[in-house]
C-alpha cells in the first residue's frame, strides 16, 4: 500500500470531547501522528460518555482511534512549557476550548506563531474567537439553534427537534480539517507560514442552509418545519407502508414520470402542468396523497422493489441494527472492526473518504489514559527523574 497521504505531518490535539477531537481524528486516519494531551485523572470527558465497556465509552474507541495520550495539567506552568515544546516541533495544533482560555495559559497563536512559524493552528469555539458572543459557552445543540437548522427540525405547530447525534460538533469538526488541509498546501506547496484557522460551530452549520438566506433576501420567505417533507421540491418524502415508512425521491422531472407509472397515475405522469417541479409544488399534497396511498397497502420490501426496478431514489429508513447487518456497508468497507485495549471488538465507521492510491486506514487503537506520556516527554528530553517529579507534583500522569 501508499504511503498514507499525511504521513509525517504531527498533530498536537488539546482539544476535548467532539469538535476538535473529531477534526483531528479525520486527519489521523489519513496518516498523521496526532498526540492528543488529557488532563490527569479522568482524561478526556468523552471516556465516560454513554455507554461504557469496563468503564471506558465505546464512543472514545471510535473517536480516538489512531492518537497518542499525553497526561499534562495545562493549568500548571511545567504543563504548559511541555505543550510549548510539543507546539515547537508540531505542524498543527487543535483546539475547541472558550475564547481566552488558551491565552490564559500562555499558549496564544501570537505566542506558539512567534515560537513555530510554520505552525497551523485550528480554533473550534461555539461562536468563533471574535465578535459580541464569541467569549460564550456554545455546544452544538446551540449552534444547530442559532444557524437555523434546529427552526427547521420537526412537525410544523409543535416543538424543534434535534437530530440526535452532535452534528454541530462533527460539522465543524470537517470544516476545522478542510482549514487545515487548504493551510497545509498554502505553506508546503506555496512557500507560506502556518496560520490561525477560526471555526465557529454555528458558521459550519450555517454553510449547509442551502438557499434559506437568499430566499429570505430576495423574497422575505422564511422556511418554516415540514417534517419529513422536503419543502420546495416535490416529490420528496416519507410514505407510510403496513410495516413502517419508506423514503421516495420522485422530484427529477423523468423520474416523476417514471414513479408516477410505478403506482399507477400516469394521468398525472403525463400531466403537463406537473412536468417541472414548480409545478408540482403547487400540487405536492395531491401527489403526497397519490403516493401514500399506493404505498399503505404495500410492504416496505415491496414498494422498494417496484420503484427501485424503475430507477426511482427510494430506501428504507435504516436503525443502527440495519447498518450493522446491511451488505453493500461490508462490501465497501463502511464498518471497520478494532481491538480494544480492553480486548472488546469494537465495530465502528471505516476511513472516509475513500482515496484510490492512498487511503486512509485505522492503524491503532485508542490508548489507554496516559499510555504515552513517557515515550513523548522521553523524545523532548525530559528525563525519567524529571517525569518522576512532575508525577509527584501532579504535571502529567
């Protein structure tokens, strides 16, 4: 195999729970080395987030896969001077604490800028590191929130729903890696210095809106909830079937056609009026209702053998269960399994995106609090007796 393609880039992550460690995550299954620093003691909350196996979050298997754990208290002087050393020999530096926090430390990007020249440094805050808000607590849920997406989420007439996963943190997450990506060439193929990446959770979130703020703009139009509905373009919904609901996308001008000959309405197949989706629009009750009827005498099975056979988009609304047990996940390797340090295997999401010369892949499991603090410290030449009195003081672990 390739080498993987960033092979050789070091990643020093201070980062907790989602949003930088998921950033960093991206870029360690992609081949750098990401040395992940943990408070002593309990380590990154996310150890004991949701379910746990011997006392360890399942969640943290996946999410730390391929990373380092460094124990260092960031509140103590000694602590900080060890991440000042790290930050030195490091081409990337994440973080998502509160604007400020790191600046109280002595670890500003005008300080390890002034140390590490080619240092990129990646910033994941709620609110990003400047403007009115920018010093406020922000998790994602706040950000869905404040981006607009969580107004959207839901039945219309009843309360916002949220999608139950951290998708701000994720989101954010990508586009931190993105930033760092686009730095990297910016200073290893065009001969520039490293630079501080501002990533806001409810900016990255605010970037998926598609047409939300130009259809306000231009038309004072607000969109408001509509379910499972897909507002705006028609046909696009969930239909119910005798075993549950099923997902059709009939809103290409051909394929309506078609869909409307699977269930039997080629009046309005052939309807002029319905040809382009404004048209249907207008009419996207009546056509929900055509639709719907066919398919609450059928099974899910069955509608999707008729419609897929078409070359109509439809599928079955997956659980976790249906991922784990579904074929085309395995044949693409979309599930990968590892070994934890506990022994459990553990299956989890594979390396994405897939790259045909050098892809990603999971070369090591998630370490155990701490497993390589000595190592680390050993190579920026803090000796055995040094580390033996920073443990007394409480500095690493």
């Amino acid at each position: 195999m390739a080498a993987q393609i960033l092979s050789g880039i070091r990643v020093l992550e201070l980062g907790q729970l989602i949003a930088g460690p998921f950033a960093a995550k991206t870029l360690a299954d992609f081949g750098a080395r990401v040395i992940k620093i943990e408070p002593p003691g309990q380590g990154d909350p996310l150890r004991k987030w949701r379910l746990l196996h011997e006392g360890t979050s399942v969640w943290w298997e996946a999410q730390s896969r391929n990373k380092e754990s460094v124990c260092v208290d960031l509140r103590q002087a000694e602590g900080q001077e060890i991440v000042r050393a790290l930050a030195a020999q490091a081409d990337v530096l994440i973080e998502n604490f509160r604007p400020g926090t790191l600046e109280k430390w002595g670890l500003s990007w005008e300080t390890l800028h002034a140390l590490n020249p080619g240092l990129i440094m990646l910033r994941i805050s709620g609110y990003g590191q400047t403007g009115p808000k920018s010093r406020e607590p922000g998790f994602a849920a706040i950000g869905e929130a404040m981006a607009g997406l969580r107004y959207l989420n839901g039945e219309p007439g009843r309360a916002p729903v949220r999608g139950g996963l951290s998708l701000g943190d994720t989101i954010s997450g990508l586009h931190g890696a993105l930033g760092v990506l686009l730095a990297l060439y910016h200073r290893d193929a065009r001969g520039g210095q490293g630079q501080m990446i501002d990533a806001a959770l409810y900016e990255s979130l605010f970037n998926l809106t598609e047409s939300l703020l130009p259809e306000y703009s231009t038309f004072g139009a607000v969109r408001e909830p509509a379910g499972a509905a897909l507002p705006g373009i028609a046909p696009s919904n969930a239909y119910p079937c005798t075993d549950g609901y099923v997902l059709i996308a009939g809103n290409g001008d051909a394929i309506f056609t078609r869909l409307m000959s699977c269930i039997g309405r080629d009046d309005l197949g052939r309807d002029p009026a319905l040809a382009r989706n404004d048209g249907r629009v207008a009419r996207v009750h009546e056509i929900d209702a055509a639709i719907g009827a066919w398919t609450s005498t059928r099974t899910i099975a069955a509608v999707l053998d008729v419609v897929c056979g078409a070359g109509v988009p439809a599928g079955r609304i997956y659980s976790v269960a249906d991922i784990a047990r579904d074929d085309h996940y395995r044949a693409r390797q979309a599930i990968t399994r590892v070994d934890a340090a506990s022994g459990l295997q553990v299956d989890m999401p594979g390396v994405f995106p897939l790259l045909s010369d050098n892809p990603g892949a999971v070369r090591r499991r998630a370490p155990t609090l701490g497993e390589d603090t000595d190592a680390v410290l050993e190579s920026l030449g803090i000796t055995a007796a040094q580390r033996a009195a920073m443990r007394e003081a409480g500095v690493i672990a």
